[in-house]
C-alpha cells in the first residue's frame, strides 16, 4: 500500500498528518523564540529536566503529559531567573538541571516495576499514536500561543533582541519573559509527543536556525519556520512509514539534510550576490 494510499485508509496517519499541522505552529514560534534568544541550550535542559517529571508522574500513577509540562514549567521558571541575574552561567545551569531531570526519571524509573507504551513515546515519539485527546489540546496550546504571540508581539520583539533597553523603556521585561520561558517550556513537553525527548530540540531549533538565515523580521522566521517544520515532519513520516524507520529519527535525519542544502545555497547566494 503507499503512503497516499494509507493516509485515505488509515486513522492513526490521519491524526499524524493533523498533529504535524499543530506541531508545526509550535515549532515555529516556540523554535524561532529559541533561536532568537539564543537559549537552544536552554531548551534542551527544560526537555530533558522535564524525565524526571514523566518518572514521578509514573511512579506515582498520574499523567505523565502532566508531570513533564509541571516539570519542565519548573525549570523554566528557574531558568528565566538565572538568566536575569546570572545570564553568563546560563549554559552551566541549563547542563546542571539537564542531568538532575535525567537522573531523576531515572531513578524514580528504577523504583517502578515496568515502563510502559507511553514512556517509551516520550523518549523516542511517537507520531502514530496520536489520539483525539492529543490533537485537542495541542489545538488549544496553538491558540493560546497564537493570541499571546499576535497580541504582544512588539513586547516578544524587545525582549527577544534588547531586553535591557526594554528595561529602561520601563516595559513589564519579566512579565513577558516568563510568559516566553512558560511557552517554550509547554511547546517542548508537547513537540515529544512527535520526536521524542532524545531529538526534540533538534525539530524545534533545525527549521528556526534555517529561517533565521533567510528572513530578517521575527514574525516571517515564525512562519518560515513553521512552514519548514510541516515539510520536515512529512518527508519523516513518508520515510518511517515507506521503511519502518523510528518517525523521530526520521524527522531529525530529513531535517539535518534539509539544512545542508540550505546552508549550501545560502553559500551560493552569497558568493553570487555578496
């Protein structure tokens, strides 16, 4: 059967190609805020902090959704404050809360009696598990992401790339700021569902980083971005699907090569247009 074929025929690719569609608005924002700021570094310790809530959550028999988005809004929160007061050690504390989630769900893993379906989707993802519920609340996160980003953009623009100006302005810095960090931090926790914890940050930075290469303004990266991401995430599904490949895996591979060749024709237009 191809993978045309299968879409028309099958449910779980349905809700695949819907969850890519989600998905993409997340990484376009939540991946261009990233990249932005500068805090890739940062996003991959919310992600990988956010282990240790799936291993409590687990332990003590609540939603694992639940427990990495309070643990990964923790870090997040902790993070946003070592980056006012602290912003060179950012990197060291990002590492440090990196390896105290991991060890954490580890341990708390190690306590319990067997792992289940459902860990295994937030280590390695698992696109073709979404269900209803999934695309229902990633539906609702996209319009709370949409509203806060169309209605306080110029404040994400200013804390984004002048954030000590946005002080003497005498703009609410760290209001938006957390609002930011608790965005970024959801957006993670959510894109695992699709990559896994392993390869997140690199569906959520790859398409960001490309963008950011080609389009000046905030607003276009965004939509750059996010356009990428759709496409990345198709090309990985074909592929898992057509030769029973890991989607995460897949996903990452399209995209590593997908940013190869932009960074080959960007190489180009500079040597042809200066």
């Amino acid at each position: 059967m191809s993978f045309l074929d299968a879409i028309f025929e099958n449910i779980f690719l349905q809700n695949a190609l819907l969850g890519i569609g989600l998905i993409a608005v997340i990484s376009g924002i939540v991946g261009s805020l990233l990249v932005s700021n500068k805090i890739v570094f940062l996003g991959g310790g919310v992600a990988h902090s956010a282990y240790g809530g799936i291993g409590v959550a687990f332990f003590y028999g609540f939603s694992l959704l639940l427990g990495a988005t309070l643990s990964a809004i923790f870090v997040a929160f902790v993070l946003a404050i070592v980056k006012k007061k602290y912003a060179e050690s950012i990197d060291t504390f990002s590492a440090i809360l990196w390896a105290f989630g991991m060890a954490l769900g580890v341990i708390f893993m190690n306590l319990s009696s067997n792992i289940n379906a459902d860990i295994e989707s937030y280590l390695f993802g698992s696109l073709l598990s979404v269900d209803n519920e999934l695309l229902a609340i990633l539906l609702g996160f996209d319009i709370l992401l949409l509203f806060f980003t169309i209605c306080y953009y110029k404040e994400i623009l200013y804390v984004s790339y002048d954030y000590e100006f946005c002080k003497l302005k005498g703009l609410k810095v760290s209001l938006i700021s957390n609002i930011i960090f608790a965005f970024i931090a959801i957006g993670v926790v959510l894109s695992m569902q699709i990559s896994g914890l392993m390869l997140v940050l690199a569906m959520l930075s790859i398409p960001a980083f490309i963008a950011n290469m080609f389009v000046k303004s905030l607003s276009g990266q965004m939509i750059f971005a996010g356009i990428l991401s759709g496409i990345f995430m198709i090309f990985g599904l074909f592929f898992a699907f057509s030769y029973n490949f890991s989607v995460g895996a897949s996903i990452t591979l399209v995209s590593i090569v997908f940013l190869g060749v932009f960074i080959f024709l960007k190489l180009v237009l500079r040597r042809l247009y200066g």
